[in-house]
C-alpha cells in the first residue's frame, strides 16, 4: 500500500513539474527575535504524501527542508525544522527570527487528491535606536531626529514648521534616516518635538530635542588640563636630566691640587720704614759734621 501511494505521488510530482502551476505568493514580516511558523497547506499528515520547503536567502544560499514517506531531509542545518499542530497541520518552525532569515520560502504540499504551492517571501522587522538634540551653526540653531539602523526605514515628523531637510541611508540592509529642522528666530524651544513612527511599536515615540550645552566646555577644560599635565612632565624630565649631567662633569680644579699662589712682593710697615729712613739721615749728617 505504502508502495503504491509513492507512486502516486511520484505520478503527481511529474504531473505537477510538466505543467503550470498556481502558486500563491504571500509577503510576510516578522519581528526580530520572534518564533516563526509558516504554513503551505491545509491538510493534516495522514493526507500528506509529502512536504518541499525550498528557501533562497537574501545572500544567496540555497538550502531545502522536506518530509518524506516518514522521512525528513534537511540541508539548512540552522534550527528550522518541520512540526506538527495539535490537529495534525505541518508548519515549518524558525526559531528566533533573524535578518539571516530573509527570503523567499518556496513549499510544495502533495496529498491524496492534489497539491499546493506557495511562495511566501519573509522579511524582518528590527526597531531603531532614537535620539534627538540641537546644535548651533551659522548663528542658527538647528534641531536634529534620527532613527538609527532599523528596518525597514522609520517616518519622522515634527510639530513645528520650517526648513526641513531628511536623509535615508541604508548599511547591511539596515536604514538610519536623519531629519533636520531650522529653528526660526524666536521660536520657543520648549514646545518642540519630533514624532518617529516603525511598524515595530504600537504608536509613536516622541522626543524633545535639548542643547547639549555643557559638552563642548569640558572638552576645552579636558584638553587644556592634558596639555599642562604633558608640559609639567616635560619640564620635570628635563630638570632632572639636567641635575644628573652637572653631578657626573667632571670640575676644572682638581682636588689633589692646591689652587696656584701669586708672587707677592712683601711690604714693609710703615713704621719701621720710617725709622730706617730716620736712621740714614742721622748718619748723613754725623758726616758732615
């Protein structure tokens, strides 16, 4: 019997490949880290001949998970994995949704009667990280919103009107958009706000932009104490260096050495100069007389 039925199913297999097929196409999104379960038919197991899944990633890998007359195949080897419903319904099971999951899902379903066919091309849904701020340029202030690496790509809005400008950027299938808001002169800064909508959430997330005031001082203040700090070390090595060159030179006067004296003629006290002179003209006059 069982024989039988496989070539029955082989016969429809044939059947089914030699002639257009119907095939339902489903787009599907999924948030990330989620359990996914798709399904391809409505026929429980006992009516099942057999199961296909065929996947084509967004990189271009191919892999194929299958059942099989009670035998299951899989070259995916990531997690997925065919599974049953409590009525006996086939599904097949992802695990923690990731962007590694993105593609296109081709299943075959062959049972006692017919087929079903669907292509159901899955994609991710990754919420951005948010913030908002205001900066001053050109003797303007300027308000900023951005939604960062979300997926897909966030809508932003402000409550205020004036010059606004956005930008979308997309890395690694991933988009960040920016918008920008002039500030009119004498706009109250208080009552600002930007909207940031993502099928991720339920509503919207709103934020107030603020002036990072106290950033750009205490870079200054950082830069300046890092400067005198390098300037004291320099200066203290070299004081040092200096202090260590004089003890090791060696000094002009040896100390074995007694320093050279001066001929100095000797002189006489006036006094007895004066007596000898004294003396001289006493005989020089005896003399004479």
């Amino acid at each position: 019997m069982r024989h039988m039925m496989w070539i029955y199913a082989v016969v429809i297999f044939v059947l089914s490949e030699a002639r257009s097929m119907d095939t339902a196409v489903r787009n599907l999104t999924f948030n990330q880290g989620s359990e996914v379960n798709l399904t391809c038919s409505n026929k429980t197991w006992n009516e099942t001949l057999f199961v296909i899944w065929r996947i084509q990633f967004q990189t271009k890998k191919l892999c194929r998970i299958s059942f099989n007359n009670g035998t299951n195949d899989d070259s995916c080897n990531d997690g997925k994995s065919l599974r049953n419903t409590s009525s006996a319904l086939s599904y097949l099971h992802i695990p923690n949704f990731s962007d590694t999951d993105e593609g296109r899902y081709e299943c075959e379903s062959v049972y006692t009667g017919g087929n079903d066919n669907h292509a159901i091309h899955v994609a991710i849904i990754v919420p951005p990280s948010i913030s908002a701020w205001l900066y001053h340029k050109d003797n303007k202030m300027v308000a900023v919103c951005k939604a960062e690496r979300g997926k897909p790509a966030a809508s932003i809005s402000w409550s205020h009107m004036g010059n606004i400008s956005s930008v979308e950027t997309v890395s690694k299938g991933f988009f960040t958009v920016e918008s920008r808001l002039e500030l009119p002169e004498g706009m109250d800064r208080e009552n600002l706000s930007c909207a940031i909508r993502h099928p991720h959430w339920t509503g919207e997330r709103i934020l107030v932009p603020k002036l990072e005031e106290g950033y750009f001082p205490w870079l200054y203040v950082l830069i300046v104490v890092v400067i005198i700090v390098l300037l004291a070390g320099f200066l203290f090595l070299a004081q040092k260096k200096i202090i260590t060159l004089r003890r090791y030179q060696p000094s002009d006067t040896s100390p074995s050495k007694s320093p050279p004296t001066e001929d100095v003629e000797e002189v006489e006290p006036y006094a007895s100069y004066v007596q000898r002179v004294n003396s001289i003209y006493n005989s020089s006059a005896d003399l004479f007389t």
